[in-house]
C-alpha cells in the first residue's frame, strides 16, 4: 500500500511546527493536529475498507515512520484485513408478528430494525419466548433458561444483566459471541434485543439511521462467531409492548422489575414472527498499522506490550441538521492522535523501554472489534510474547482531568500500575462506574482479553452528580456516532496532553517491570490467559 502524501505534507508542518513547544511542554496543539487531518471532512469518516480509511491509515504509517518506529505488519506498516459486508435491502424485507387475532406488520426503522452482523436467513417463521435478560451464567448460578423450552425458537429479552453479577463477567457474558454460543447450545435460532432505555447511549431516534450502513464479519472462515443464529433484531423500546401483547406481561413491568433489582419474567409469546430479509454483499479489505518501538532489554525486548486504538469511524450516512459525515473526531480520532503523540514523545526523549512497545492502529472497531479480533488471533509477532495491552478509545477530553476511569482496573495486576502512575500525577483513579452500559467488552481490549492477555482501558472521568458528567452525558445523547463528533466541538486540549502524558508513563512503567503482566486469582478472565 502506497502512503497518501499530499495532505499529509501540510498536515505535518503543523505538527512540526508545534513539536518543540508540546516536546518541552505538551499543551495538546501537536495531539490536535493529528486529530484534525483525521477529521477533517476529506477523509469522510473513515469508514472501514473505504478510501478514507486507506488515507487515514498511510497517514499513521508515516507518522510512525517518522517517530523512528519499525514496521510490524505483514506488509510494511500494515496488516491487511479481509472482511464480508452485508448491507440489508429494507425495501425488499419485513417483519411481521402474527397472532390468533391477525398479523400484524412492523415498520423497519420505526418499530424495530433486522440486524446484518449475523447475516439473516432470507425467510423465517418462528415462535417467540421471552427470556428476561436473555443470559446463563453458571459462575453466578443464574439461568434465565432453567425450565424454558427454547429449541426452534426467537428469544427474545431486555438488554442488561441482573445486579447481582459483577461488572465484568456481566459484561463478557452480554457480547454478541456468548451470545451466540449459549443460544446455539440450547437450540434457539435468534434474539430480539429490546433496550432498557435507561441504559442506552444513543436514543433511538438517532441510533435507527444507521440500520442500513453495512455491517462486516471477518472472511477468515475460523474466525465466524455467529454459531449458526438465522436473525437478530433490535425493538424500539417505545414500541416494544407490540411484542409482548397477549402474553399479560407489559414493558413497563418489566422495567419497573429491573430497576427494583427483581427477577424478570419468562413466558411464551403468543406470536410468530415472520421476517423476509434481503441482503447486499461485497467483499472488503481494510488495514490494521502495526509499529514497534523495540525493546533494550537483551531477554525482556521479545515481549511486547501492546498499545491499541481503533482508527475506523463510521463513514458517509444519514444527514443529521444537513451534515452527512461522521467524522469520529473524538471516536476514535483522539485516541490515534494520543497513539502519535506518544510515539513521536518517546522518540524525542530518546527513553529506553526494557521491552518492545507494539503500537496498533487497528480498524473495523465500529464493525464490532473486527481488526482488533484479527490482530489478537494473527498477531505479526510471536503471540506468547504479548504481555499486556493498553488501550484508548474515546477517552473524552472535555474538561480539565483530575479523575481517570480505568475499565480492567481490579482484573489484573496492571490496576496496581495505572493507580500508581496517576498518584504520581496528582490523578485520582476509579473503576467502571457504569458497568450497565458494558464498555469493557465495547472496545479493542476486549479481543486481547479474549486471547489471555492482561488489559485495560483508560478515560477520563468524572463522579456522579458532577458538571462533568452532565458535559459527558450531553456529550454520548447529541454528538456519539453523530456527525457533530467533528472538529466543531468543546475540546480541552490541555487535558488530553495530560492524558497523553499519563498514558506514556504507563507504558513505560509496564515495559519496564521485571515480571510480565498477570491476571488476579479472583478474575473470570483469568481462565482466558495462555
């Protein structure tokens, strides 16, 4: 793959121009520059596999060329990524529910959307089981299907755990592929997800215009997931009690039951669902950017420590107050340009890493960790050497930062590390404290996770009740994967040199440890670790 030059000539005179104020002091100007070529409309959002993409991903190479990094893809700087789209043909597909009493038919986009990440079956008839929080988790002795004939069936349930599961099994036992894997061992063939509308990042409103951009898989027929489910669909929490008429059950007791902590019903429905699904297929290649900053160590240089963040945003879609661009400056632009700033930072320091630094810019994170995935599974370095992964995606610079979130933080003994690094900053550190709305599953951390490597995720953050949260929350309801995530927003950038800074002495101080990273004894994830 060619580096794409033109612009990226310009773009870099600013970042160099900035560079000896930011080396001596970092003010956030050389991280701004970055993030601004790779928001900049020009590159229309990145999308993965477009041309966008492409130039956004020579632009990382180059940078990491100049930073004095070394290549670590399979080509140069990069690791090709083949992948299957598959758009839905809405014109050509339905939803219906038919009941004694009649069928009726169900608006796509208004009542509820079919899903294309697991390609959907062109036709189905099925009957309908709701099954409270949809989850068997025998490390807590849950099941919500002990005693419920689910075989042939949809399944159909409220998003979210119980509260009585911790964070991070809750959140591992929600992804897609558990999913999957639990549905295909007890013989249903679907899942309607119904929203709590308390934990939804992105109203519906909103979140439906994206129901026809593509969705991709990975093509490397190993790496399929799916485990043979024929149809996912998502239902407009205002309109869910559709699916639930004549079963005696409504949506508001059901919520009421979830807020109060209570079990959630399970029950037949007295339904079919018959859905007609078409679809449009394309075949797509994208890139992952691999660098490596090596090691000094003679032993210790062989293990690497991964810093990841996702390059891909959403592309070109449905226009928003006339703007049809997603930019993703913040998602993920911000956590790319922190990856640049603290390659060129290590260089300018001339600082010696006792191990290799493994800097990845992998795409396909909105796809659903698609070049994370494939990058943790077909690693361009020996896999037994990766000894831990720090990851940034939408970290939110958007007042100063005195508080840093840190997703994996009681998981594993990199906890230990990051809190010590912040005290020493003057940073006050927490845990998730929104484990509902499952952000450690959500982003790049989580495919290492899944392959034994110790992980985290780092924001920053802000306590309940504060103005920081409201700016936050404000921020997820009107700019989260909204095209007014650009370069016409609030941004703190003194508080993102900060983060940048924090972030870098991490890495350092994980490099440079004598024993490699490891899982606490009392971790679910534990049992992932080679």
């Amino acid at each position: 793959m060619k580096l794409w030059k033109s612009t990226l000539a310009l773009a870099a005179l600013g970042a160099i121009a900035a560079s000896s104020q930011a080396a001596d002091k970092p003010d956030g100007t050389r991280w701004w520059s970055h993030v601004r070529f790779l928001a900049d409309d020009a590159l229309e959002g990145r999308n993965t596999g477009t041309e966008g993409h492409r130039k956004a991903a020579a632009y990382v190479a180059e940078a990491f060329a100049k930073a004095g990094l070394k290549p670590a893809g399979t080509d140069g700087y990069f690791q090709p990524v083949s992948l299957h789209s598959t758009a839905l043909d809405e014109s050509q597909s339905s939803l219906s529910l038919v009941r004694n009493s009649g069928t009726e038919t169900l608006t796509l986009g208004e009542d509820a959307n079919i899903g294309v990440r697991v390609e959907p079956v062109p036709a189905l008839d099925a009957e309908l089981v709701f099954a409270g929080y949809g989850l068997s988790i025998p490390e807590a002795d849950y099941d919500d299907f002990k005693g419920l004939d689910v075989r042939g069936k949809v399944v159909v349930y409220l998003s979210g755990p119980p509260p009585s599961i911790p964070g991070p099994l809750a959140a591992h036992m929600q992804s897609a592929h558990e999913r999957a894997r639990v549905l295909s061992h007890l013989g249903a063939i679907g899942l309607v997800a119904i929203a709590n509308p308390k934990n939804m990042d992105i109203p519906w409103e909103r979140s439906t215009l994206a129901r026809l951009m593509p969705a991709m898989r990975l093509a490397d027929p190993a790496l399929d997931e799916s485990h043979g489910q024929k149809i996912t669909i998502a239902v407009n929490p205002a309109l869910a009690d559709k699916w639930l008429a004549g079963s005696g059950h409504t949506f508001t007791e059901i919520l009421e039951a979830a807020d109060a902590g209570k079990p959630l019903p399970h029950f037949p429905i007295p339904a079919r669902l018959q859905v007609k699904a078409a679809v449009k297929r394309a075949a797509v290649e994208s890139q992952n950017v691999a660098a490596v900053l090596p090691g000094t160590d003679p032993t210790l240089k062989d293990e690497y420590v991964v810093f990841s963040a996702h390059l891909d945003h959403l592309g070109v879609g449905k226009p928003i107050d006339g703007d049809s661009i997603y930019n993703g400056a913040m998602d993920n632009a911000a956590g790319i340009a922190t990856m640049l700033e603290i390659a060129t930072t290590l260089k300018e320091s001339g600082t010696a890493l006792r191990r290799s630094v493994l800097f990845v810019a992998v795409t396909g994170e909105e796809k659903g960790l698609l070049g994370s995935r494939y990058f943790a599974t077909r690693p361009t370095v020996d896999a037994r050497k990766i000894v831990a992964d720090i990851n940034v995606d939408m970290f939110l610079p958007l007042f100063p930062f005195k508080l840093l979130t840190v997703y994996g933080m009681h998981e594993s003994d990199l906890g230990e590390d990051v809190v010590t690094v912040a005290n020493g900053l003057g940073i006050a550190s927490q845990p998730d404290p929104e484990p509902k709305r499952n952000l450690f599953i959500r982003s790049d951390q989580y495919s290492f996770i899944r392959v034994g490597v110790p992980s985290l995720a780092l924001k920053l953050g802000f306590e309940k009740g504060s103005p920081e949260e409201k700016i936050a929350k404000e921020w997820l309801t009107k700019r989260y994967h909204a095209p007014s995530d650009d370069l016409d927003q609030p941004v703190d950038k003194q508080a993102a040199a900060e983060f940048d800074v924090l972030v870098a002495k991490l890495l350092e101080r994980v490099a440079n440890r004598d024993a490699r990273p490891r899982w606490k004894d009392d971790s679910f994830f534990k049992r992932f670790a080679k």
